[in-house]
C-alpha cells in the first residue's frame, strides 16, 4: 500500500505541475494576443537643440538672434511649454505644444 500511495502522491504532484504549465501557457498565450493599443495623437513634440561641434564663436553669434526671435515667439504663441538649458553640452531642450514638426 505505501508504494501506491507513493505512486498517488507523485502522480498528484506531476499533475498539479503540468496543469499549473498549462495556466501559465494560457496566461502568456493571452498576453501575446491582446489587441494592439489605439492610436494616440501626438500632442506634445521634445526638441533638442545643440551647437555643432566645431562651430566657430562668429558663426554661432550669425544665427543666435534669429534663433531667440523664433523661440520667443513661439512661447508667445503658446506652443512652447517647457524651455531648459542642457546641462552636459551646449544646447536647449523644448517641449512643444504642437501636433507635428512643421
């Protein structure tokens, strides 16, 4: 009797394993099915901007004061949300207001 009993306990125990396998097989099955999620339209856009490496003091002080004009009017436009100087090289990041890049 203690042999079958043995042979029970270890058949119960295969089982329990195979069938917990298969729950898991079934959960993960699931996940991999779901639906794929719903378009979301873009609202915000994070711009980088940096000096080229290499860019001479003259040619970055040619193009800064019609960099800032634009900026500026931008954040009169309310499309600039977020305005903050990068702090591992020179350049800024901005989080715009705006549904593309044009």
């Amino acid at each position: 009797m203690k042999v079958s009993n043995k042979m029970s306990k270890a058949r119960l125990q295969v089982l329990s394993l195979l069938s917990g396998a298969a729950i898991l097989a079934g959960t993960f099955s699931t996940v991999t099915m779901a639906a794929p999620l719903p378009k979301v339209p873009t609202t915000k856009i994070i711009a980088v901007g940096t000096v080229t490496p290499g860019a001479s003091q003259e040619a970055i002080s040619a193009v800064l004061p019609q960099e800032v004009r634009e900026t500026v009017q931008l954040h009169l436009d309310g499309k600039l949300e977020q305005w903050n100087v990068r702090n591992d090289k020179l350049g800024v990041v901005f989080v715009l207001n705006m549904t593309d890049v044009d």
